[in-house]
C-alpha cells in the first residue's frame, strides 16, 4: 500500500472518530435538554403549589365571624370550667354554716377574678402589639437591603443580606410560601463569584422581588395574628 492510500485510510479513520464524537455530543445535549424540560415541570409545580396555599390563606381569613365564634367557643369552655369548680364550694357551705361571711366574700372574688370576658378584651390588643412589632421589624429589614443593594453591589454582600432576611422573615411569620423564592435566590447568587457584580437585569428582577416579597410578608402576618 502506498504512502497515500495509507494516507486516505488514516484520514478516514479520523472522520469517523469525529462523526462518533459528534454523536456523543448531540446525545449528551438531548439528554441535558430533557432534564432541563423536567426541572422546569417541577418549578411549575412549585408555583402551582405556593399559590394555592396562599389562596387557602385568604379563604381562611375571609370567614365571617370566625374571631368570634372562636371567643364565644372559649368564653363557653371557660364558663363550664367555673361552674365546675363552684359546685364543690356550695356543697361545703353547707355543712359549715358557722363559717365567716369574709371567707364566703374571699371565695367570690376568687370566682370573679377569672373572668372570660377580660380574657377576651386582653387578647386582640395583644394580638395587635405582636402584629404591629413583626410587621416594624420585617418592613425594616426590607426597607434597609433595597437601599444597600445597588447596581455596584458584590454578590458576595448581597448573598448574606438575603441570608439575614430569611432568617428574619422564619423568625417574624415562620413558613411562608415566598421563602422557597428567597431560597432559591440565595443559592442563585451564592453561586456566582463573590467579587462580581449583578447584571442589569437581575439586579432590576431582584429589586421588583423584594416589593413583592414584603407585600406577600405583611399579608402572612396579617393572616398570622387575625
């Protein structure tokens, strides 16, 4: 065999080593493609999920009356409970006839004392205070990382300030559905180089999020403290 065709064999050989290769690719980029589709199903579903539990949210606090039944329920239970422990106190009355008007007055205050009615006054100003002290803290927390996150902010900065805003929102309102969304912010910018900066339009989509992440924030604990 001359050095030519030798020449055309190997030449040959090497075509079809990359005509393999290039099939490899092409199925390494189908397969890739596929699981892209699915992860994208999934983050569909999320979706799906996070609204319905919020719908489900809003249907609960829309029930008329619930604040009061759940009061009228309670002052029932506690009324019941009294007039349990008051049958013992008339039965020994009566054996102990001689006993002193001042113990009889001293077992009714007692019985006063515990009244359903200042339990239920004391409750939604508590309620109130709890609410208005998660929204300050919560609103502050917000207020402060749309200021200190700007187009020239490193990701390694704004990736701790999301940090401390979940912590933030678990410890005001505990689970909510927009922390899967902050999550997943924070594991996307924690990704990148810490020294980099934000591109233009990420940077516009994470300050849209956080307008919207304090409106979903305040309705949760509106719906929390209700």
């Amino acid at each position: 065999m001359s050095n030519p065709e030798e020449m055309l064999v190997q030449l040959i050989n090497s075509i079809n080593k990359l005509s393999n290769l290039v099939q490899n690719v092409n199925e390494a980029i189908t397969k890739l493609s596929a699981q892209i589709t699915q992860l994208d199903t999934k983050m569909t579903g999320f979706s799906n999920v996070e609204s319905q539990v919020s719908e489900v949210g809003l249907k609960l606090g829309e029930i008329p009356n619930m604040k009061g039944m759940i009061a009228d329920l309670t002052s029932k239970i506690d009324g019941l409970s009294s007039s349990v422990v008051a049958a013992p106190a008339k039965k020994s009355a009566k054996k102990k006839e001689s006993a002193p008007a001042e113990v009889k007055e001293s077992k009714k205050s007692k019985e006063e004392y515990v009244s359903p009615a200042l339990e239920e006054e004391a409750s939604p100003s508590s309620a109130s205070d709890g609410a208005d002290a998660a929204f300050n803290a919560v609103s502050s927390k917000f207020k402060h990382i749309s200021q200190m996150i700007t187009p020239q902010s490193s990701c390694g900065n704004i990736g701790k300030m999301l940090e401390d805003l979940r912590v933030e929102v678990e410890t005001q309102v505990g689970m909510s559905p927009m922390l899967y969304e902050l999550n997943s912010w924070v594991k996307r910018v924690g990704k990148m180089p810490e020294a980099d900066i934000l591109l233009p339009d990420i940077h516009s989509e994470l300050i849209a999020k956080l307008d919207d992440w304090l409106k979903r924030v305040t309705k949760a604990i509106h719906l929390k403290y209700q």
